[in-house]
C-alpha cells in the first residue's frame, strides 16, 4: 500500500508544481520522504532475509524459496505502481526500478553460493563468472558436478517462466541474464549427462576430428587406431537399439532430475527443454559422424540410424 500512496502523493505534488500552496507541497514532501525511507528500508531488510538464506537453508535442491517468491512479490509491486499519462515522470517509478536491482542481484549472488555450498554440489569451472562445464565433461559421473547444474537450471527456469518483465526494464535485464545463465548450465548439463549413453562414440569422434585437422582423411584411415574395422565395430556395436535403449535410460534420468518439482505444469515443460536439448546434441553427434563415414571412410561403412530415428526414439 505504501507503493500506491507514494504514487498518489507524487502526482499531486505535481499538481501542485505551478501553484502556491507552499503550505500543502511543504506537508506532502515530508510525507514523501518519509514513505520513502520506510520502502528503502523494507527493501534492505528484504535483501538481508535473501542473504541469510545462505546461512540458514536447509533443503538446497529445487527452486529456492526466495526465486519462488519474486514473481509474485514484483507483480503485486506493479499493481500498487500508479498508471496512465505520466506515470513515468514519477519518482516511485525509479525506486522500485532501483529496488528491484538490488533484490535481483542479492537472490542470484545468493542462489551461486546455495548450488556452490550444497552438499551434493562442488562447482565447476567458471567463465566470465557465469559457471560453465569442465568436471562435468571430463567425469560425467560426477554427481556434485551435475546436481550443481540442474539447481541452477531449475531456479533460472522457475524466473524465466513466471517473472513478468513487460512493465519494468530492470527486470527485462534481469530476465535476459537468467536465459543467459539457463543456457549455459543446460549445456554443461547435457555434455555430461550424453556421455553415459554416447561415451564411447563421441571419444573416437572427437579424437578423429582432432586428426583430421594435421592429417589427410586417408592417412587417418590407415591409423590402427581408427581404421575402418575399428570405426565399424563401433558402430555395429551402438546400431538402433543400442541408441533407442540410451536415449531411453537418458529420459529417465532426466525426468528423475527435472520431474520432480512442486509445480508439475513448469516441471513438465522443463523436462521437455533438457530433452530437447539432448536430442539437439543425439542429432548433432549423428551429422558428425554421418560425415567421418563419407570422408574418411568413403561411405564404406553404414550406419542404421540417423536424425529421423533419432526423433522418434525421443518422440516416443
């Protein structure tokens, strides 16, 4: 409420602008102040309650309570906000912005040392402070690793899809940062957990790549270790239904990570995004290696599965 009256003072304050009632603009700017101070207040107090979290969660899984909370907390802000012809010429306009700041920054700050300090959580290397993949690519397996991503998935996904952005540029910012860092644990995430099912082919992929850059396709060919019978086996060993069983194992492994949320209509869709990301990398890997076989191996070695199986397995 207090939102709304600091709205309605500053309108009739510039009512009063061009007139001479000291007297009333007098009473109705200490008012302001006043009303001014307590909302600065009430934000640090809230900003304090989100840093105590660090200390005090217990249960470090899930969306957090605070990245629970903000989107109601913003959008009963903007309903107190005053609209119509000038509302953008109040002050209110700007504290709230300013507010809205310091809150974003206290819950992302905090949410980066909840995932880093959870028991099942050592975190990865980072990039230009956003955290990125590295023991999660070199060991796949590695719980703390993975459980650190899918926190931070969760909590961007849970602010991506139900903070409203439209009235406020801050949290438009805000919200871009969120997709930002969503993507970039979503791909950590995804190297990781492909590996299981995928190890073995991306190994010999990657290393033919890697080749093939100082090297002819028929110099590596002639390779022990990548010759033509190698790369058959292997691909007789992952045919169809090695690569239907993973993609399988892989979306239950998903669904166990990401289905179990307190609101079922976010953890469906979200379950939805990781697969698809994960079938993105199923059909990227089949590209890749549907290109070793026509330039190394002069398509002398078939592959039974391709993109459009790989849509249906995952389909399925």
């Amino acid at each position: 409420q207090g939102i709304g009256l600091l709205g309605f003072i500053e309108r009739r304050l510039l009512d009063f602008e061009d007139t001479n009632q000291d007297y009333l603009n007098k009473t109705l700017t200490k008012i302001h102040e006043r009303l001014a101070g307590l909302f600065n207040r009430f934000v640090d107090e809230q900003t304090r309650a989100i840093e105590d979290t660090k200390v005090k969660i217990k249960k470090r899984k899930g969306v957090i309570a605070f990245i629970r909370t903000f989107p109601n907390f913003s959008a009963a802000i903007e309903n107190m906000l005053p609209t119509g012809d000038g509302a953008e010429r109040l002050e209110i306009r700007n504290m709230v912005d300013d507010a809205y700041q310091k809150i974003n920054k206290s819950m992302f700050d905090s949410l980066k040392v909840i995932a880093k300090e959870s028991p099942a959580a050592r975190v990865p290397g980072q990039v230009q402070g956003i955290a990125v993949q590295s023991q999660g690519v070199n060991d796949p397996e590695d719980k703390e690793a993975l459980n650190y991503h899918i926190l931070l998935i969760e909590n961007m996904n849970h602010y991506i899809e139900e903070v409203d952005d439209r009235a406020s540029i801050v949290i438009a910012d805000w919200k871009k940062r969120a997709v930002t860092e969503m993507q970039e644990h979503m791909e950590a995430y995804v190297n990781a957990v492909i590996r299981r099912p995928l190890g073995k082919v991306l190994d010999l992929l990657e290393s033919t790549e890697l080749l093939l850059q100082n090297m002819s396709p028929q110099e590596l060919s002639q390779r022990p270790s990548h010759s033509r019978s190698v790369f058959k086996k292997l691909l007789s060993n992952y045919d169809s239904k090695e690569i239907r069983r993973g993609v399988d194992a892989l979306r239950k492994r998903v669904e166990k990570h990401f289905g179990e949320a307190d609101d079922p209509t976010i953890s469906r869709k979200l379950v939805g995004l990781v697969l698809e990301s994960c079938q993105s990398r199923y059909e990227d890997t089949c590209q890749r290696l549907s290109t070793i076989v026509r330039d190394v191996y002069d398509s002398s070695v078939e592959m039974d599965w391709g993109p459009d199986d790989v849509r249906n397995y995952f389909r399925a």
